[in-house]
C-alpha cells in the first residue's frame, strides 16, 4: 500500500523532494515547494482546461448564434494554441506543463466550427475541421522539424496579441461582448497568468513565459471588456425582452 503511495506522490514531485518531505520530514525546502506548487499548479489547469471553454461552446449553443466573436481572432488564438501544444510535446516538455493545451486546441476549434456553422457556412465548417486535424497532424506527427516550429512557436507572440486585440475591437465597435462568455474569459486568464510560473519552474523556456506572459495581458483586456460593457449587455438584453412583450401586446389589441 506504501508503495501505491508513493507512486501516486512521485508524479507531483522528484525522488529527491519525496525523501526530504516523508523520510527527512525537511518541509522547508523551497525548491522542493516550488517544484511541489508548479507541477500541482499545472495538474489543476489541465483538469480545469477540460471544461474551461464549454460555458462559451454552451452559450452558442443555446442561442443557435455565434454573434459578437470574431471568427479571425478565434482562428488566430486556435493557431498559437496548436503551435503551443506542438512546440511542447516534439520538446518533450512534461504534460503537466502544457497539457491544457490539448484540450483548449479542440474546445477552440469547436467554437471555429460553430461561428462557420451559425454562419450559414456549414460546407466551410466541415473543411475547416478536416483542415485542423490534418495541420495538427503534421504538427506533431514527426512531419515538421524541431526548428520550424521553434521559430513557429516565436510568432505565437504577435499572433496571440492580434488575435485577442481582434476581438477586443470588436467588442469596442459593438459596445458589446455578445455571445463571449465570463466564465471561460476569466477561467482563460486564470490559467495564463498561472502558466507563467509553471513554465518558468518546469521548462526554464525563455519563449513559452514570453508567450504566457503577452497571453495573459491580452485576456486581461478581454476581461476588462467583460466588466465594463457588463451593464451594456444586461440592458440591451432587458430592452429586447421588453420589446418582444410590447410587440406581444400589441399583437393581442390587434386580434
């Protein structure tokens, strides 16, 4: 049973931290809880990533309307996360370190599929899927070499910063968020600003804190949004509740 234990805590830690905290009894060392704090850090964000873009696939869902999300932002944002998600695992990178990223590849390419679809594009959405899967493929089947997708992996930067400030001016011309959705916006920045740590502890890669730290000021800007037109959106949905009554009413006089 000790055993068992002892398995399941060495995926949080290394033989070294597991000797000092359960056979030393050493809870001082701080390289040991930094180590300890990232890799839980990471496992949380992974668990988390599972479910973190469903209350936005949701909500379009449930109003059959992609309205309001940029469809080039979403295609931009899809692009640096599948770069991401390469770059790290041909890098042998640990999965704690960037196994959201999975996860957040097909929830993202889902809300792509659902903008071309509610759209009127449904032939559109349906390339567009067989075009993603066959690009990731080649991402991470061992088709592209290391090199092209570190300098891949270093346009994420301006390709992440265009594609959040995409939609942000969207947001801006609309006075509106429309259909994005608080929980995933700030579930989003939550796991950005997370992955900076994360990245620095498990990885010590210049590129990836970089990436993760231009990430999380962009979902910053989106979030700021999210509370500022907060009282917007609330309204202009209480004023076309009232309006379908109205229009109801009158209806009834007419009959």
């Amino acid at each position: 049973m000790t055993e068992y234990v002892k398995q399941f805590l060495m995926l949080f830690m290394n033989e070294k931290c597991y000797d000092n905290y359960f056979v030393d009894f050493d809870f001082l060392d701080v390289d040991c809880f930094k180590a300890l704090l990232s890799k839980g850090l990471g496992i949380a964000i992974i668990a988390g990533s599972v479910l973190v873009k469903v209350p936005q696939i949701s909500k379009i869902l449930a109003n059959k309307s992609a309205q309001g999300i940029n469809l080039f932002s979403v295609c931009l944002d899809l692009f640096a996360i599948t770069i991401h998600m390469s770059y790290s695992f041909v890098n042998g990178f640990p999965f704690s370190a960037w196994g959201d990223t999975s996860f957040l590849a097909l929830q993202t390419a889902l809300i792509a599929f659902l903008v071309l679809w509610y759209g009127g594009a449904k032939a559109q959405a349906f390339i567009f899927s067989v075009i993603f899967t066959a690009t990731t493929y080649a991402l991470m089947g061992g088709l592209t070499p290391l090199k092209y997708l570190l300098i891949a992996q270093g346009f994420n930067v301006p390709i992440i910063l265009l594609g959040k400030l995409s939609q942000a001016y969207t947001n801006y011309k609309n006075g509106s968020t429309g259909q994005l959705s608080a929980v995933t916006c700030f579930m989003v920045l939550a796991g950005s600003l997370a992955r900076i740590f994360t990245s620095i502890q498990e990885t010590g890669d210049q590129m990836m804190v970089i990436t993760y730290g231009c990430s999380s000021f962009a979902n910053a800007v989106i979030v700021l949004q999210l509370l500022y037109y907060w009282n917007a959106d609330k309204k202009t949905s209480n004023d076309g509740g009232a309006s379908k009554k109205a229009s109801k009413a009158k209806a009834k006089k007419i009959n």
